[in-house]
C-alpha cells in the first residue's frame, strides 16, 4: 500500500517512528564528534535533538492515545491527546534552550581548546538530513492538519537552525584561531533563541485547539459547500466546526421548505449527514439541525 493511502493516524505515528529513528543515530553522532571535536555548539546540538527524541516518544503516545475510541466520559473520542502533545513538545523545546544557553555562559566564560575541522563536516550532514525530515514531516502534518505532527517537524527544523548556527560558530573560531573559541559558545546561545522562538509558534496553534477555536475557513466553507449540494436544502444557517486531533465535528443548521413533515426533514438531515462524511475522511460526526424555510415570504423561521 502506498504511504498516501495510509490511515491518517497510523501514517501520522510512522511518520513520528521514523523522526525517533534518524534522531537516535544523529545525537550519537553529533555527541561523539562534539566531545572528541572539541565543540560545545555541537555537544549543545546533541541535546537538543535528545530532546527532540523525548518529545517526538511524546507524540507517538499522544497520538496512539488519540486513537482510543469514544467512550461514555469521552463521547468527541481522545483527539484532544494531540493538540495537548505538541503543547508538551514546545515546553521541551523551551527547557532544551535554556539548558543550552545556561552551558554556553558558562563555556565562555572558561578558556577551552577550539573546536576541530572535522566537526564541519558532520554538521553540513546533520543540516542536510534534519531540513529534509523537516519538509517530509510538515508536509504530513499539513496533509492531516495535526498541530502535534507540524511541531514535530518545527523540532526538526529546530535542528536543523541549531547545527546551522554551530556550524557558523565553529567555523568563526577556526578561522580566527587563539581567541576566537568562544565563537563556538556564542553559536549555541544563538540556537536557543531560535529554538524559544519556534516553541512559541507551535505553542500558539496548539493552544488555541485546545480551546475549541475555529479550524481554517477553508474546511468551514467545504462544509457549506457540501450541504448546499443536497437539492431538497434551501440554504445552510449556521456551521460549527470543531477539530478532535485528527477529526472533525460538525454541528449545521439547516434551512428546509416549512411545508415539509417532520419525517421528510429528517430524511433530508440524513443526507446532508452521508454527503458531510463522504466529503471528508477526517468527518468523524455531524449533528444536523432542520430549520423552516418559509418560501412565501422569502424568510425563515428559527426555532
């Protein structure tokens, strides 16, 4: 089965599987060569992208847990696990930028030996890999619209800005030699900057989902859209659109001729219903609310 046929969610965890994966083998990388390369920016890298392996085992837990079916005390399902995980993620973010930082200062502030040539290389690889994991795991995230798989991809793009700045770094303290080591240092603080700065972009989206803010008119529209394609609704009153990590729930009201029964309404709501889930995979629910639409003075009624 190709990878764009996949569940949402299952495509969302493996795309999460393979972020650990790459991060595991990069922080060992990254640790040894800064330790025997003589680079704190580089030994700051590594624990940022150790950190990116915590928060990423988050996600997958946020997101094997917003798989849980809906249940008499969870009636919109778990979905709300995924929003709160990539919350959790920009907090990491935020406690790895202070640790590097905090090291940093105190790097400066101590004469150590510079850094190695040979650090530069492995950081030109590092950058590579991490922008391109980047671009993989936003792209899934903006194909599922999930908040925590997009922080997931910030926390690669995080990396990615912190190997770039401790590749700028090293490079300043071998070219200017006795003196300039602690251009190394100043490169770390610089990435936690970075990092704070892109916690608070994921933090933001996050937040509001948890707080039932509206999704993108984009879907809102798609909706109306689809109501309106049932011939037997006149037009569509209100739509409320409510995301569940992965999901969808709608809440429509509808307008429908007065001169309807109650039975024929209900048939109709049940259309509009099929039509909604049809549209759309990520539709898990739809309430359908019938209003009369009273066609001989051009006005309807709300009830």
């Amino acid at each position: 089965m190709k990878d764009i046929d996949l569940d949402p969610s299952i495509k969302a965890i493996r795309t999460t599987q393979l972020g650990i994966a790459v991060s595991i083998v990069l922080v060992l990388v990254k640790a040894t060569a800064g330790h025997f390369g003589h680079s704190y920016a580089l030994i700051a890298d590594a624990t940022e992208t150790a950190a990116d392996i915590v928060s990423s085992f988050l996600l997958w837990l946020g997101l094997r847990y917003s798989l849980k079916p809906a249940d008499a005390r969870h009636p919109y399902g778990h979905g709300k696990a995924e929003p709160l995980a990539a919350i959790v993620i920009s907090l990491f973010l935020v406690v790895a930028a202070v640790w590097i930082a905090y090291n940093a200062i105190g790097f400066i502030n101590t004469p150590h030996k510079g850094p190695e040539v040979f650090t530069l290389w492995i950081l030109i690889a590092v950058i590579v890999i991490k922008e391109s994991l980047y671009r993989y795991v936003l792209k899934v995230g903006k194909e599922l619209n999930s908040q925590a798989v997009k922080a997931d991809a910030f926390h690669h793009r995080s990396d990615a800005i912190t190997s770039a700045a401790a590749f700028i770094g090293i490079l300043i303290a071998i070219i200017g030699g006795n003196g300039y080591e602690g251009a190394d240092d100043w490169a770390a603080i610089i990435a936690a900057v970075l990092i704070v700065y892109n916690a608070f972009n994921i933090l933001k989206p996050a937040f509001d989902e948890i707080m039932d803010s509206a999704p993108s008119g984009e879907i809102i529209n798609k909706v109306r859209d689809s109501a309106r394609s049932v011939k037997e609704v006149v037009e569509v009153e209100k739509c409320y659109v409510r995301k569940m990590g992965l999901d969808y729930f709608i809440d429509l009201h509808i307008l429908v001729d007065a001169d309807l029964t109650v039975s024929a309404g209900h048939t109709i709501a049940h259309m509009v219903k099929d039509k909604l889930m049809k549209s759309n995979s990520q539709i898990k629910g739809a309430i359908i609310h019938v209003e009369p639409y009273v066609t001989n003075t051009n006005q309807f009624n709300n009830h």
